[in-house]
C-alpha cells in the first residue's frame, strides 16, 4: 500500500469507531488497542492516551493494562517522555529505558523489564488541551525512523477525531458539573425552607442558621441542607 492508501484505511478505521461505538470512552479505547496493532508487527507494543491540561496530566484511554499502569506513573510523577511530547509538542523517543537519564523519578519506578523502549507523538488539539499517543515496547530500542513516522501519521490522522472527543467530554463534564450545581442549590433552597416554616423566621435567618451549622460542625452547607431535608421528610 502506498502512502496515501494507508492514511485513507487509518480515516476509514477511525470513522467506523466514531460512528459505531456506543460512547466517548470506548472510542478512546478502541483507538489505543487500533493503535497498538497498527504499529505493532510481533505483538510487543501496548500504546495509551495522555492528556495533558491546567499542567495536570491524565490517561485518557489505554490498549491494555501495562500502558495503563506506565501512562500513571507519568502523570503521577509529572514526567516522562509521553508527558513531554504533549507539552513541547514534539516527538520523544526513549530507546532504552534502564539507561536514559532524562525522567529519573519516572523511569525508577517503571519495570523496566517489561518496558524498554518508549515513544510520544504529540496531538494537535488546538484549545482543548494538549495530548500524546504513548507507544510501549518490551523491545530495546523498538522504534527506527519508519515506525516514528507510521506513529506520527497516526496521531495526525486521529487529530480530529480525539480533539472531537476530548471536546465532547469537557461539555460533558461541564453539564455534569452544572447538574450537581443546581441540585445542590435546590437542596439548600428546600432546607431553607423547612428552616423558616419550623422557626417562623426569614429567608435570611434561615440561611444563617443553616450556615452557622455548617460552621459549627465542620460540613459542607448541602451536607447539613440534605439532613435537614431528611429529617423533615422522616417525620410523621
């Protein structure tokens, strides 16, 4: 297949996750086990998502359970060669795990007999964070210049589709957010109430006193606003 044959497989195969799997996660994880076959030809290469946002670095999606557990230590420990390529956008190859000085805090705790070599090849996400698609070998020095740039065709075809997750995903976790926002509100407004009916009191000596028991016992106001609500609706 030439080139550009291939680039057009890796778009066919990435609309058909997109379209077909059932949620955000799953296309996340389908991607990483794709992308762990696709640059794998003997069956060594776990590959895993990192992003990366507010300096804060997170596993997106994994092939399996030792890119998994490699991608946490890098963002555990704010380092390595995947966290790198996210934030300098640049590629980062590691070919020798036991050897390489540059991430001694990560590479001392990785094993580095199940993983030898390492590459990051950045995501362009535009505004919605910067990511890295980490590729693990069992192999010493695993990745010649051929398999970097298959890895770098790679994420670049996937660009699109993971900047449209990541993206749906923060309006995801913003409406969620959103959700529990009001609830809790709503929980406060209901204990309010109950408060001025119980006390002929305010709207605003109500929530003083609902506030001076949040102080008091050290919980959050809609923790003392839910017992409220609870001990009402137990009462006969």
């Amino acid at each position: 297949m030439t080139e550009q044959e291939i680039l057009s497989d890796v778009n066919d195969e990435l609309f058909a996750l997109l379209t077909e799997t059932a949620g955000l996660q799953e296309f996340l994880d389908d991607f990483a086990v794709m992308a762990a076959r696709r640059l794998s030809t003997t069956g060594d290469v776990s590959c895993a998502i990192t992003l990366v946002r507010r300096k804060k670095a997170g596993t997106l999606a994994a092939s399996d359970d030792v890119a998994r557990a490699a991608d946490e230590f890098q963002s555990r420990f704010h380092e390595g060669p995947c966290v790198q390529a996210a934030q300098t956008l640049e590629a980062v190859y590691c070919p020798d795990t036991s050897t390489d000085a540059r991430w001694p805090a990560y590479l001392s705790r990785l094993d580095t007999q199940r993983i030898r070599s390492i590459l990051g090849v950045p995501f362009s996400l535009e505004d919605s964070g910067r990511a890295a698609l980490n590729i693990y070998s069992s192999r010493l020095d695993a990745f010649d210049p051929a398999s970097i740039s298959a890895a770098r065709a790679l994420a670049e075809a996937a660009s699109s589709s993971i900047r449209f997750t990541v993206r749906a995903a923060s309006a995801d976790d913003e409406r969620l957010n959103l959700e529990a926002a009001l609830a809790s509100r709503q929980t406060i407004n209901t204990a309010v109430g109950i408060i001025m009916f119980q006390n002929k009191c305010s709207q605003s000596e109500a929530l003083a006193i609902l506030q001076r028991a949040s102080s008091s016992r050290n919980m959050k106001l809609r923790l003392v606003a839910e017992r409220v609500v609870e001990s009402a609706t137990q009462q006969p």
